[in-house]
C-alpha cells in the first residue's frame, strides 16, 4: 500500500516534456465509412437472424409431428399367436 502511495505521489518524468500535438488532418483517413460497412452487415444479420427463427420452428414442429407418430394408440395393434406350453 506504502509503494501505490509513493507511485501517485511522486511527479511523472513525463510531464515535463513537451509531447507533439497531433492534428486530425495528420490522422489517416478510412478508405470506406463505419457507417457503410455497419449497413452492409445489417442485412445479412437480418437474414441470419429470421433464417434461424424459421429453422428452429420446423425442428420444434418436426418434433412434435414424430413425437405423435410413436404414440401407442395411433401405432397397429400387433396381433400375437399364443404359446401353448407342453408340461
């Protein structure tokens, strides 16, 4: 705690230099906006996003559909011979 004490205390070495000023015209320039790129990513998240819904919606009503295939009563009755044992 003593040394964190002694850190903020102490003066920076680097505030007695005289640091260059950087102007934005200094600064390269994006070749293409983030606002475009921002828009042409919106559409295919879009379409992921309501491709997904869909895809989840037909599982969710497959599942249904197979789980009412195997049920007992919509499945034939099997009729078994019965097995007379000889004593």
């Amino acid at each position: 705690m003593f040394t964190a004490l002694l850190f903020l205390s102490s003066p920076m070495s680097t505030s007695n230099q005289k640091l260059p000023e950087i102007k934005a015209k200094d600064l390269p320039s994006a070749v293409v906006p983030a606002e475009f790129l921002l828009s042409l990513a919106t559409g295919p998240m879009l379409l992921g996003l309501l491709s997904g819904q869909a895809i989840f919606s037909w599982l969710q009503a497959t599942g249904i559909a197979s789980e009412e295939l195997f049920r007992g009563y919509s499945l034939p009755v099997l009729h078994f011979p019965e097995v007379v044992k000889d004593d």
